[in-house]
C-alpha cells in the first residue's frame, strides 16, 4: 500500500527537497483537488485522471428517502484504467 510517508520518500528520491518540504507540497497539492471540487470544479490531471461531482437524484430507499446529493467520482486516464485492467486479466489467466 502507499500511502503519505510513501510518497514523500518517492519525491525525496527524486529531488533535492526535505522530508517537510515534500509534506507541504502533497498536502498543498491534495488541498487544492478538494477545494476545486468542493467548488464545483472538474480538476483533470493529465496522464493520472480526472475528479468532478456527480449529481444524484433524489430516490427512495427501503427505510428513507435518499435526497439529492453530489459525489465525487475520479475517472482514470486511459493508460492508468488499461493497466489496471491488465493487471487483473493477468491475475486471472494464471
């Protein structure tokens, strides 16, 4: 799994910044995403992928009544979703 602590020690690897440095700018990065969508915003990361808002109609559910709402949905670039793919149908050939 890679998670915080890994991805500042991918950048210190790659560059000549500290471990706080490399901190800042994750979360500088991870805070700018959130504030865009919470904005409303479609933010596209070329070669990663893309997040926006979705909007969910109002429905009704088994016990309530489900109102409508935003979610966020991160749509994978084209070469990122094939290598997922590939992954799996290679887990599954084996």
């Amino acid at each position: 799994m890679i998670n915080k602590a890994a991805l500042i020690r991918d950048i210190k690897k790659t560059t000549d910044i500290t471990n706080q440095e490399a901190s800042v700018c994750i979360d500088t990065i991870f805070e700018a995403i959130s504030a865009a969508v919470s904005r409303g915003e479609r933010i596209e990361l070329r070669g990663f992928g893309s997040f926006f808002i979705r909007e969910i109609a109002n429905r009704k559910a088994v016990f309530a009544n489900v109102p409508a709402h935003g979610r966020v949905i991160f749509r994978p670039c084209h070469k990122l979703r094939m290598s997922a793919w590939n992954r799996i149908a290679r887990q599954t050939s084996n």
